[in-house]
C-alpha cells in the first residue's frame, strides 16, 4: 500500500467502546467486576434522560455513547463539528465508518492509541484483566484492516511486571506498538521495576509510546522510593520532561540501545530547550558543577533523541520553524481523531498551512515516512 499520510496519533476512547467490549472477554465470575455500562444516574442525569455511564464497582469511570456537545461537558468532537455524529452510532470503533472518516480527511493509516486517562481501576485484579480485555478487542478490530489500523496496546503504569508480560503477549499476538502512561507510572519507568519490560522492548522491537494523560504524577519527588530527573534540570511545564529525562539519565537506554520510544500528543516545539537543558546539564556534571545525576547517561543526552525518541504533533507552526534543531527522522504528524482538539476533516487545510516551504521529502517524512518505518508498515 502506499502511505502519503499516516495519523501517528489518534484514538479509540471509552465513550465510544462496544457495551461488551470488557464483559464478553471475561470469566463469569468477572463478568460484574469488570467495567459495565448502565444507565446514567447522577447530579446531571437521571435514568429516565436516556444516558449512560461506564461503571466498576460504585465508581463512575466515564459517559459511554455519542453525547452531543450540550449533553456532555460542552466540548464538540471532531465528528459533532464535522456533521457525522449520530447518537445511535458508535462511529470511531464500527470499522467500516472509521474507515470512512479516514478517507474523508486523506489519511491511509491510523495509529490508535486507547482513551488518554484508560482504566482508572483501583483492584489490581480488575485492572488486569480489563487491561487484557481492551488489548484482546483490539486486535479483533484492526484484523479488519491490518495495513490502515494500527492498535496500541494499552499497558498497567501502576503495574510493570504485568506491563511486560502483556508487552510480550500482545507482540505476539500482531500488534505494533503499545502505550505506557509515563507522566503517571508508579514506580517511575525508569526505576528497576522497569527492567524487564525494557527488555523485552529491545527484543520485540515493539514501540513504546507514551501518550499524555489529563491526570498526571505530581508527587514524584526523591524519597517516595525512586528519583526525580527532571526537577533537578527543568522548570518547564510538559508532563513528559521528567519520565524522559528519567529515562536518559537513569542509563535505561545505554542498557538498551534498541529501545524505540513515542512521546505521543507532545508536539516538538519545547523538544529543542529540553534537548539544550539535558545536554549543558550533561556537560556540567561530567565537569563537576553540576549534580551527578545529571550526567548519568554515556553519551550526551541529545544522541538518544537521535537514536531512540520519536514523537508526534498536529498543529505546532513553532516546532515546524524548530526543525533544523530537530532530528527530522524522528517526527510525526497526527491529527488526534476524533478528540475535540483534532484536525478531523481538514487536515489537508492544517498541514498545507504549517509546512508551506519545507522539502518534500521533509514533508514525506512527516507525513508518512517516519511512521512507516518505525511501525514497519
């Protein structure tokens, strides 16, 4: 198939999961444990309205159906703002009407990634095999078109032995990339925990992403049993600085060189400040004016964005003039269907605007190319 553009991030959110997406993929005796849905019974909504919410045990974990944007929190959706939400009609997870959306906007594959906050589940137990559930559904739904959708695996933070094993099962299983929310992970990714998922990473050759999440860490400090990175270097706001910073000056990545990671929804215009500020931190502690910890990776900090780190942006005209500080390879476009912030269907419009004078073969890589070689599509 040729690719001219690929979505390195979209998404497949609870909202709009099948009802049985979790209750038919487990045992009978989970089947009331696991996340269910029924009708909305809340401050706003009341049985009688006709909504509905997702529930494990007595917690509301999210709405499920095609709310309007004056029925739910009063953000529009992609499809709501581009005339194709049907309240009957769970559009982004029927293959046959995602497709449709795909070749409305020009894209020829599409990297979904899971809801941004999945599976907020206290239960260890639960959590698990709701985990396996949605990875399990998953690969049922990108059988239907295995060279335009590209599953990500949705992976414990809270859980790094279960992460690597269900890393492994998963890899095995077809899919191309999983997801890790790193800005909440517990232990820290870095931390020993981790090691074994990392090297099952290296093994697989299995991307890592790491999408953003609403709810992040921020508690992370030196004591809670693991360490701090990023606040000993940077003051800036991005969730993902200090996971990856983590990550670089733990050693993680001189332990293994052929780990592929994805800072996904992160945009790349504070990339070149962050690459800056880890290499003149790297320089200072090798000198000894600067903490040890800074210095902790082998080679400068800057070399593993080269080698290991990809990530993705949709409208980010700063990062695009910030390229030739970058290492082009290593970017990719998305357009972050079918969330209220996505470019859904004027993507051609919003990347026409953004890279007006770049090469095209800057472009392709962008575009399409990047993608394609690190998903091996």
């Amino acid at each position: 198939m040729e690719y001219k553009v690929i979505s390195a991030d979209d998404h497949l959110d609870i909202r709009f999961f099948p009802k049985d997406i979790f209750t038919s993929r487990v045992s009978a005796d989970m089947k009331d444990r696991v996340p269910h849905v029924v009708p909305a019974n809340n401050e706003r909504y009341k049985p009688e309205d006709g909504m509905s919410d997702w529930i494990v045990g007595d917690k509301v974990m999210a709405p499920w159906g095609c709310y309007t944007a004056a029925q739910g929190s009063g953000a529009m959706w992609a499809i709501e703002r581009g005339g194709s939400l049907r309240v009957d009609e769970l559009r982004p997870t029927t293959p046959e009407l995602r497709l449709e959306d795909m070749e409305r906007d020009g894209i020829q594959a599409s990297v979904m990634y899971g809801p941004p906050d999945p599976f907020f589940i206290d239960d260890p137990e639960i959590r698990r095999v709701t985990f396996r559930a949605y990875n399990d559904w998953l690969v049922e739904f990108c059988s239907y078109a295995p060279d335009r959708f590209i599953g990500v695996a949705q992976l414990d933070y809270e859980d790094p032995e279960f992460s690597a094993d269900e890393l492994a099962r998963t890899a095995e299983a077809g899919l191309k990339h999983v997801n890790v929310l790193a800005a909440r992970a517990k232990p820290a990714w870095y931390e020993p925990e981790w090691e074994r998922f990392w090297s099952i990473a290296e093994e697989t050759g299995i991307p890592v992403g790491s999408h953003l999440t609403v709810v992040q860490r921020r508690d992370r400090v030196a004591g809670e049993g693991g360490r701090n990175y990023g606040g000993a270097v940077f003051s800036l706001g991005q969730q993902l600085v200090e996971p990856y910073a983590g990550l670089i000056l733990s050693g993680v990545l001189d332990r293994h060189p052929g780990v592929k990671v994805v800072m996904a929804e992160s945009g790349i215009a504070f990339v070149p400040n962050m690459i800056q500020t880890l290499d003149v931190g790297w320089k200072r502690a090798h000198a000894g004016t600067a903490p040890a910890t800074v210095g902790g990776c082998e080679r400068p900090p800057s070399e593993y964005f080269r080698d290991n780190i990809w990530m993705t942006f949709q409208e980010d005209p700063y990062g695009i003039a910030m390229l030739p500080l970058l290492y082009e390879d290593r970017i990719m476009w998305a357009s972050d269907y079918p969330h209220p912030a996505s470019t859904w269907p004027n993507s051609a419009e919003v990347i026409e605007s953004q890279m007006k004078g770049l090469s095209d073969d800057t472009i392709h890589k962008l575009l399409a190319g990047n993608a394609q070689a690190l998903y091996g599509l």
